[in-house]
C-alpha cells in the first residue's frame, strides 16, 4: 500500500511526532510548543498541541484572554499555578483538566521545569489580548 504522504492523496491520519518536533517559538517564550496536526485535519476548526516548560525558564506573562470558542487544557507532567478570573488560582498537576471559558481573563503566575500540557482549541489560530 503506497504512503499517501508520499503521493499526496490523502491528509495524514496517524502521526509519529520524535522527540525533535517541539518548535521553541510560540506564543510565550518561556514554553516550546509541539503541532499536533488537528488544524490541517480540520481545515483550521480545531487545535490541538503539547506544550512544555523550557527549562530554567519561568513564567512572564500578563493577564490575558483569547478570542476562541473552546479551550481545553489536560496536565500530562509536572504542575503550574494560574489565576482565572473569577475563580481564584488553582494549583494544576498531572491528570488535572482545565476548561478555560471564551474570553476568560487569566494569567499563569509559577510552573514546574517539567511541566508538560496537552491543549485543545476552536478554532486552532486564535488572538490573545492583554487585560487589566
């Protein structure tokens, strides 16, 4: 059966992502970002990647919100502080979930050098804004 990456036939369904397919550059420096594939799949619907701490690298970011319609974050490793508006902060760790509501404000105040997250969004580009 011919690869349909190779021919160009077919979108890819299963992907083999190593170790090296974490990009450095993303939307906050102090995280590298790994693409999951959902938004070719999806024709931009969905997002999907894994995200990690650089190590030695700390959290640096303001207050914000996202312009999207869904945001689901799963911890895989370590563990991080946020502050959600409205909702106070929240130690997060391994197995925790998080469902960030459109637009909520929210800001990450401390992480773990392996902290490790698998995030889905809708759609899969989205803006990110400042808030007070």
């Amino acid at each position: 059966m011919p690869d349909s990456h190779a021919t160009g036939t077919k979108p890819e369904i299963v992907n083999h992502l190593g170790p090296n397919s974490f990009k450095p550059d993303g939307l906050r420096p102090f995280f590298e970002y790994r693409p999951l594939g959902l938004d070719k799949l999806t024709g931009g619907k969905v997002g999907a990647h894994v995200i990690r701490a650089k190590p030695g690298k700390h959290a640096d970011a303001p207050r914000h919100t996202h312009a999207l319609s869904f945001q689901f974050v799963y911890v895989l490793k370590g563990w991080a502080i946020f502050e959600y508006e409205g909702y106070g902060e929240h130690k997060i760790v391994a197995g925790s979930t998080v469902y960030q509501p459109p637009g909520i404000k929210h800001k990450e105040i401390a992480h773990s050098d392996d902290f490790e997250v698998l995030e889905i969004t809708m759609p899969a580009e989205f803006e990110t804004a400042t808030a007070d």
